[in-house]
C-alpha cells in the first residue's frame, strides 16, 4: 500500500470510533479542551486533525492526503473537509475518508497501469490503460479490503 493512502487510512482508523471524533477543534484532550493535533494528550480529532496526526511531522504527505480529502469532500457536500466535519455526522465523516481513500488508491493504480500499458504498447504494440471502477465501503474492514 502506498504511503499516500496508508496516511488516509491511518487518520480514519483515528476517528473510526465516534468517541475519538472531535468537532470544532483539530484535537482535543479527555476533557475536551483544545490541543495540538500532535499532544500526546489528544483523545479525539477532527477530519483534518486526524489527517495531520497520521502524517506527522511529513508536511509533503499531509498536503498530498489533503488533496484528497478535500476532492472528495467537494465531490460528496460540495464543501471543504473542516467545514464538513463539524456539518456532518459521523456516518458522512467516514463515507468522507472513504472515498479520499479510494480516490488516492485509484490515482495511484491509475498511474501505475498507465507507466505498464504504455511500457507494453512501446513492446507488444498493445495499447490502452486499466481502468478501475470506485464504489463506496462502508467500513473500516471494507476499506482495507478495496485498497
């Protein structure tokens, strides 16, 4: 698995139980109050949050996972991922993360079989790139499944 959708995946696993959910803040501690996405107190993230955790200190990965959440936030609420998090319930946050996954996960694929169609056409002649279907999973399980 890429490091790309690993990251994403991670950030989910993060906020896959909605009592590690947070709204209205990156991260918050046991009480609730703010901290950074990073303190070691944190207990629950918010989209965003979550996805800046996974990545650490790596701003490249975050920025690059970002492009996905948000292509997909625009593609399911036609809204930024952080204004979402705190629009949506838990069920559409994890439908949000999935389909960033999936969309990072057939990017990527897509890529991949187009560097190996275009390396058979220049030998066999054989044209054409693989083209790969998106559907939505519901779970955690399902995710891993699909990647």
């Amino acid at each position: 698995m890429h490091r790309l959708v690993k990251v994403l995946v991670s950030a989910l696993e993060l906020i896959s139980d909605e009592k590690h959910w947070a709204k209205g803040a990156g991260a918050v501690d046991g009480s609730g109050a703010p901290v950074k996405t990073s303190d070691r107190r944190a207990v629950a993230w918010c989209a965003v949050g979550a996805l800046e955790r996974a990545a650490g200190d790596d701003n490249e990965l975050f920025e690059s996972a970002l492009v996905f959440l948000q292509k997909a936030s625009l593609q399911l609420f036609r809204c930024d991922p952080a204004v979402i998090n705190d629009r949506t319930n838990h069920g559409g946050l994890v439908e949000l993360y999935t389909l960033a996954i999936q969309l990072a996960s057939r990017e990527r694929q897509y890529w991949r079989a187009g560097r190996t169609a275009s390396s058979r056409r220049r030998a066999a002649g054989d044209g054409g790139y693989a083209q790969g279907q998106l559907r939505l999973v519901a779970t955690l399980a399902d995710v891993r499944e699909a990647i």
